[in-house]
C-alpha cells in the first residue's frame, strides 16, 4: 500500500507544472460585429476589468501616462478589437504593475490591442526580480493594426511552481500600449489533470483494498 502511494503522489508530482513562465497567444474572433477578445480560459477568473473593483489580493499601480479610454483616439489610444468597455492605455515611459502577491495563480491573460514592438510586458517573481519578459516583437507582425486578430491578441501567461510569480509590469517606449480584461488561474482548485491523476489513484488504492478483503485467512 505504501509504495502505491508513493506512485500516486510521485505521478501527480510529474505532471505538475515546471519551472517556466511560457507565453501562448489567440488572436482576435470573428463576431457579426467584428473581431472581438477571445476570452479568458475555462479555468481563469476575471482579476482586473478597469470598470470595476479588482479582485480581491490583486492592484494595479501606474506611473507615467496611463490613462484609462472608452474608444479610439487616433495617435492617442486604439481600443483593443471589439472592447466597449473601459481600458488602459500606456503612453511612451508608462508603466503599470498588476500585484497579485496575495493570491498563488498558475496563469495570468490579457486582452492585447494593437500590438506594437515597443509593447512590452515583464513577469515578476515575489521578490521583484524580473524572471521573463514578452515584447512586441515577439508576436509579428506588430504593427498596430487596430482591427487584425494578428495584433489584437489574448496574450497566455503560464506559470511553473518554482516560479514564485507575484506581479506583471506593463511598459511602452512608444504611443500606446492598450490592454484589457485581466484573468487567472487561481491554484487551491485541481485542474482537469489533477483531477484525473487523483480519481485514478483513489481507484488503484480502493482495488488493492478489495482485493485484500476477498484474500481472508480461513483455518481448517
């Protein structure tokens, strides 16, 4: 029993997530009014919509020209494709910090407008340290299309569990970065995998059990 335990555990182990922070991305959807945020995952939680309070255990913080805008404003701000509602926007040497060092998340998303190469994100770790960094020109064609899912993107940030993240800073060295709609993974809640590696070994665990109860010693 104790060893099949140790296997349980030590697949669960296997299967968690590594050291890494990782970017993914998804560009804008169609929609019959045009291209839109695709959304947060299935697993995350709205943390930061600039029309509301943020979630508990996140802040944000500026410095610099960060303004918040509904609609476009040539040479000032582009809402990010198909968002009416509030966003912010950088202006050349802003910056804004989303703390979430009260919370322990997996993943952070963020809606992306009119991605530029002077756009430019860092994950920090909870001592401050930056421990990745997304730019612009990672994602091409960066060229601030206001309406192109190629530039209008839901930008995936994954965590490892040695990683320790506990803020993301936003900068721009140019006019503007625009972004929206800020969701998590929350951890505490087994994800899918998780899950299925737990039900699994409860069932190994509750065979072996079985097993032995029919295996009863009988005396002539």
């Amino acid at each position: 029993m104790r060893n099949l335990l140790i296997g349980v555990i030590a697949a669960m182990t296997v299967a968690a997530p590594a050291h890494a922070v990782t970017f993914t991305s998804a560009g804008a959807v169609a929609t019959p009014g045009g291209p839109a945020d695709p959304g947060l995952a299935a697993h995350e939680t709205l943390l930061v919509d600039f029309d509301h309070a943020a979630h508990a255990g996140v802040t944000v913080a500026t410095s610099g020209n960060a303004t918040l805008h509904t609609g476009s404003t040539s040479g000032v701000a582009a809402a990010p494709a198909g968002d009416a509602s509030r966003y912010l926007a950088l202006g050349t040497g802003a910056t804004a910090t989303v703390n979430f060092a009260g919370l322990s998340l997996r993943t952070i998303s963020v809606y992306l407008g009119s991605i530029d190469s002077y756009n430019r994100i860092d994950v920090l770790n909870r001592a401050g340290n930056v421990i990745k960094t997304w730019t612009g020109n990672d994602q091409p064609p960066h060229n601030g299309d206001w309406f192109a899912a190629a530039t209008n993107r839901r930008l995936f940030m994954n965590f490892g569990q040695g990683d320790d993240v506990g803020a993301v800073r936003f900068s721009s060295s140019g006019v503007a970065f625009e972004f929206d709609s800020i969701g998590g993974t929350i951890a505490g809640v087994p994800e899918p995998a998780s899950w299925a590696l737990m039900i699994g070994g409860f069932g190994l665990i509750g065979g072996t059990l079985r097993r032995r109860q029919r295996t009863a010693v009988r005396f002539a």
